[in-house]
C-alpha cells in the first residue's frame, strides 16, 4: 500500500532538484534518512493516523518519482495518509 507521483524535471539540473527535494523535506519537518546513486529517502513520525511512513525519492533522466509508504509493514489501511505525503510534497515543491 502506498502513493506515488511522477515529476517532470522541466529543464532543471538534477542536483538542483536533489536540492529542492531535500529542502522540502526539512521545510515539511520529515527526517531525511539518507540517499544513495539516484534516490533519495525520508521518513514521516508516527501519528494518530499511522506508525510513520517512508518517503523515497528515485531520479530517472528526465523526471522523478516521489513515493510514500507505511512503515509498518503489517499496516493494512493508510488512512489517506500517504497521498497526504506525496500531496504536501508536491504542494512544497512548486509553491513552498
């Protein structure tokens, strides 16, 4: 279970967007959790909602994929929460 998105870059180099990513993710008060070749991951605190959720973010050449999903694998209903995440992203990433 879980939400993803798919953005275009838009003639953006890719370590400005790895940068706009992570300060988004300070800006929604996410914890960033580390990145790798072409990914980046985050982490959501646990809620009223859920037990937490992990957000990746995972490059390609002309666009990325943000994708949350809940932390706790046994978590059967995400109670909207992980669009909620990719929807806050989205919202911090073009207008934040």
């Amino acid at each position: 279970m879980g939400h993803r998105r798919e953005i275009m870059y838009n003639g953006m180099a890719l370590n400005d967007c790895a940068n706009r990513i992570r300060y988004c993710i300070q800006r929604l008060g996410w914890s960033f959790r580390g990145e790798g070749p072409g990914v980046i991951y985050a982490g959501v605190s646990i809620s009223l909602r859920s037990y937490g959720e992990n957000v990746r973010f995972a490059f390609f050449q002309d666009r990325f994929v943000v994708e949350s999903k809940c932390a706790f694998p046994l978590q059967l209903i995400d109670w909207g929460k992980n669009k909620e995440n990719v929807d806050k992203f989205v919202q911090m990433y073009f207008y934040g």
